[in-house]
C-alpha cells in the first residue's frame, strides 16, 4: 500500500514569532519541502507617505522614526538629507559628523538585532539574543544622551542636528569604543566555528549575485553575494568621503555569509565611530533653518545605506510648507523581491532560517 | 580542525558569563539611571512665563496640546496679554517628541522625566491646566543648554522656580517685532 500525498497550503501567519513583525506567507508544501509561496503584506500600513503631505518639513523627521524602528537614527539621516537637497540647505560641519556618529551607533544596534534574532531563529533559544541584546543597552544609553530618547529618537533636523551632544557623552563614547571589540570577538569565538551554525547556514539559502542585481537587492543581503555595492562609497553624503573604512563582501551569497558580513560591518562601524570621535570640529551642531521651512518647487531623492540597505527619500515640493509628494524607498520591502527564488526547493526549517537572514522589518516594509 | 571543537568554545564563552554578575535590573525596586536630558512624560508647565501664544500647539504634529485664551487687559510690553483657560496635554496620543519644547520662545513648557503615568481611562490620560500647576517643577535639560550648563538634574536636585529656567530677559517689543518680520 503506497501512501497518495498531495501538496498542501500552510499559512504561516501573521501572528508568527520568526516572522519579525506581521508577515504572512502562504507556502505551498509537499510533504516538507517548499514548492511555492506567496508573501502577504500590508498588516502594518499605516499610511507614512500620505501623513507626510499634511505635515510641516521638520514635523515629518517625527514620522520617519516610526518606519525602520530598530534603526531610527538612519531614517531621520534620509529624510534630513532629501530636505537640505531640496531646500538648498548647507548643514554645519559639526551637526554632519554628529550624524555620522549617531547613524553608525544605530547601524551596530541594527546588526546587533539582526545577528541576534538570526540565531533566534535557528534555534539558540535567548543565549546569543541576550549577549546582542545587552550591549544593544549600551548603545540605546549613549542615544538617550544624545537626544533623550531610547527608541524614536527625531534627532536630526534639516541642517544638522537639533542640539549638540552634552559634555558627558565623550568621555562615554570613547569608553563604548574602547570594550565593543572585545565583545565582538566573544560573540566570534561563539558563532564561527560553532558546528550546529555551520551545519543549518553553510550553503543553505544561496543568492547567486545576478539574481540579487536583477532584484534590486541592496545592502548586506547584496554584498553577502559578492557585489561591492555601499551607498556610503559609490555615492558619499556627509563627511564619508573624509573616513576610512572597508567594504565586508562575502563569497557564496548564504546565510553564513549574510550574518558573517554583518558581524565584519559592526567591526567597520567601530572604525568610522573612532575616526569621527577623533576628528569632530568645534562650531554650531545646527544652521539657522526656519521651522516651517518653504523650498522652491522642485524634486530631490536622497539616499543612504540604512543597515537594510539603500534607503532613499523622495520629495517633491510646490512651496508649500508641507511636500506635495514624499516617496520612501525602504530597503526591507525590495530585499522581499527574491524571496520565492531564494526559499524555492528548502525544507520548512531553512525556511525561517533563509528569511531571518534577510533581515526585514515590518515597520518599513509596510511604512 | 576536529568536531565539538566550536561547540566547546562556544560553551567556553558562556561559561564565562556565567561567572559575570547578572545586568538584570529589578525594576521596581531598582532602577535605571537615567540621563538629565532624557524626555518624559510629566510635562513642566510655568504660569508665570506662559504668555498663550500657541506656538507649542502649532509646532506639533499630532495637534494635540488645546489652548484656550481670553484678553486680560495686562500690559503688551510686560508678555502678558493673555489669561489661560484652557490648556491641555492629550499624553495617550503624545509621542515625546518635543518639538513643543522646542518652539516655546519664552522657556515656560519643559519635558518632564517620568514614564510612569499609567492611568485606568483615556479621559485621566489628558492633563488638563490643573494638573499642570500642581505638577512637580523639575524640568529635563532636553533642548535647554541654559539649565545643562549648570549642571542641574531633574531626578536628584530640587524643583526650580519660574525665575531660575530662563535664557534670557523678556525681549522688548522692538525685538519681537523684528524677529517676526526677519522670520516670517
């Protein structure tokens, strides 16, 4: 007697743990193994695009905060620098490091999460999530010197930042610097050579870089497959261009390759924090910008490489005090694009382990 | 390189943890430091300096402070023309942001620093002009370098008054009237 399947659909909904956030994917099974599936999306609308056209510009910094919600620094640094393009604004020199160093905190935040939700997901219950999450305090305490906050921090304003760093902060920093390698060589010595990581993420989910271009794939999920591709290089906005740093690329385009550029990049950040410490020029952190600002009508896209990959704004203005327009390309939604290609032919259990390796974000996927 | 040999330098790495004291803090009993600028919920509100020009009902984004005014035959030049009547903070829909701070030309409207302020209906949620007064005045030093250069901290030192929170003198008329027509 020979047993007669068939292949079933399972929702695994938008309820789930390991889908970061509400995402549903329709998954069509046979037996195990996935043979096609369908991302649902849109849980989490809550409409970014249109409240920012009834909102004043510097009201809308506010707004971003809520879209990538484990990286704010890097949306407000988006936003901000699609106005001063607009607006034609000069930010100071000062408030242009502070957000170097604000938005490169906030990227080791992100792969901090990243790495460790990652590893949640393969099934090392809370150990590993705790370390990432611990020094993750840290990070969030130094924020919440900076701009009072812990989560949504609305920062930067148009033309640098709103307030210089208090005089406590350095001293802070520079200690944070000082310990962070070591922490990140003990999270190493606990994840490279761990055989049960090797054996669930060693070619498992490969993404060949053609197939990563074509999808407009862009960040660490593109570089892991062997593209040098950093926003932060190919187009430099703010002080970039005066820092030194290396661009981690990967080789195979797996899971291990995604999580091991991750963890190179914290080690880069760390190179770009201490050189931006080193060289901060005294002066004014803001430029006198009016608070309802009035651009000429025009458009402007500005973009940067948020810890997901290229973020862009784009405005465009009628000379009004609010945009007529405002467009956000988020990274975690077009880092989906592959996702059928990537997860076609696996099992179920690589299943969470391929999209935990992604990295999204359903605050920004939806926005 | 043999087998077991990551798992044991994994294990290695937690052992040592495992030594470490615990970062844990019990919250009720414990508590976290937090910082001088952190912005909170208890909103700092001085009578004294408030003139109900609104500017902080503009300048949020949600709209959600309400300000009702009456003329009060007070002098322009002392920045009193107006008595208060209504102003209420809806803190269920606030979200910290403090752009309301940021706006306030005469240093009256301050962040507080709690985050305790769990109440069992939206309606006690509001804080209504009442509540403002007889709120605790220890203002946060978000956005008031004048109150950080002194080094004051909201959660050790005493209250201020309205006097002690301010940049600057009151600006002559001469001067406000600039600053409107310079900034529009």
């Amino acid at each position: 007697m020979t047993l007669q399947g068939e292949p079933v659909i399972i929702n695994i909904g938008p309820q789930h743990p390991s889908t970061h956030g509400v995402f549903r994917l329709r998954v069509l099974f046979d037996g195990e193994v996935v043979q096609d599936l369908e991302p649902v999306f849109g849980y989490l609308h809550r409409g970014t695009e249109k409240l920012a056209e009834e909102r004043a510009y510097t009201q809308i910094v506010t707004l971003t905060d809520r879209l990538d919600y484990v990286s704010s620094m890097t949306n407000n640094h988006a936003y901000v620098l699609a106005v001063e393009k607009l607006a034609r604004i000069r930010p100071t020199e000062r408030g242009m490091y502070l957000r170097v160093i604000a938005a490169e905190l906030s990227r080791l935040a992100s792969h901090l999460v990243a790495t460790g939700f990652f590893l949640q997901d393969l099934g090392a219950f809370a150990t590993p999530l705790m370390y990432c999450f611990r020094e993750r305090e840290r990070i969030l305490d130094l924020m919440e010197m900076l701009c009072g906050a812990r989560i949504t921090f609305s920062y930067m304003r148009p033309g640098g930042v709103f307030q210089d760093a208090p005089p406590d902060f350095w001293p802070a920093i520079q200690q944070f610097l000082s310990e962070m390698p070591h922490y990140l060589d003990e999270l190493e010595h606990l994840l490279t050579e761990n055989e049960v990581i090797l054996a669930r993420t060693k070619g498992v989910g490969i993404l060949p870089a053609q197939v990563a271009i074509n999808c407009s794939v862009s960040g660490p999920v593109l570089r892991a497959s062997g593209v040098q591709w950093d926003i932060r290089k190919v187009d430099p906005y703010d002080v970039y261009d005066r820092l030194e740093f290396d661009i981690p690329v990967g080789t195979h385009g797996d899971c291990y390759d995604r999580m091991m550029v991750r963890l190179q990049e914290m080690r880069q950040s760390l190179r770009i924090l201490g050189q931006a410490v080193r060289d901060i020029p005294s002066g004014p952190a803001r430029a006198p910008v009016p608070f309802f600002l009035r651009p000429p009508p025009g458009e402007a896209y500005a973009h940067v490489e948020s810890p997901k990959g290229e973020l862009g704004f784009y405005l465009v203005s009628d000379g009004g005090i609010s945009p007529y327009r405002c467009k956000i390309r988020s990274p975690s939604f077009i880092n989906l694009t592959p996702l059928r290609e990537l997860l076609r032919g696996w099992k179920m259990a690589d299943l969470i382990v391929i999209f935990g390796s992604i990295d999204i974000n359903m605050g920004e996927v939806d926005r | 390189m043999p087998y077991g040999l990551g798992l044991l330098k994994g294990m290695l790495v937690t052992l040592t943890n495992f030594r470490r004291k615990p970062f844990t803090i019990q919250y009720p009993e414990e508590r976290v430091p937090q910082h001088p600028r952190f912005r909170g919920e208890d909103f700092v509100w001085y009578e004294e300096r408030c003139t109900g020009c609104a500017s902080c009902a503009k300048f949020c984004p949600l709209g959600i402070i309400r300000i009702v005014t009456r003329p009060s035959g007070m002098q322009t030049q002392e920045g009193e023309k107006y008595a208060l009547e209504v102003f209420d903070i809806d803190l269920a829909r606030c979200m910290f942001c403090g752009l309301c701070v940021e706006a306030c030309p005469y240093d009256a409207l301050h962040m507080g620093s709690g985050f305790e302020r769990a109440r069992y209906t939206r309606k006690d949620l509001v804080m209504t002009i009442d509540e403002l007064r007889r709120a605790p005045k220890r203002p946060s030093t978000w956005f008031r370098p004048q109150l950080e250069g002194k080094g004051y901290n909201p959660h050790t030192d005493r209250p201020l008054e309205w006097h002690e929170v301010g940049r600057h003198q009151a600006p002559s008329l001469a001067d406000m009237q600039g600053r409107w027509v310079e900034e529009r």
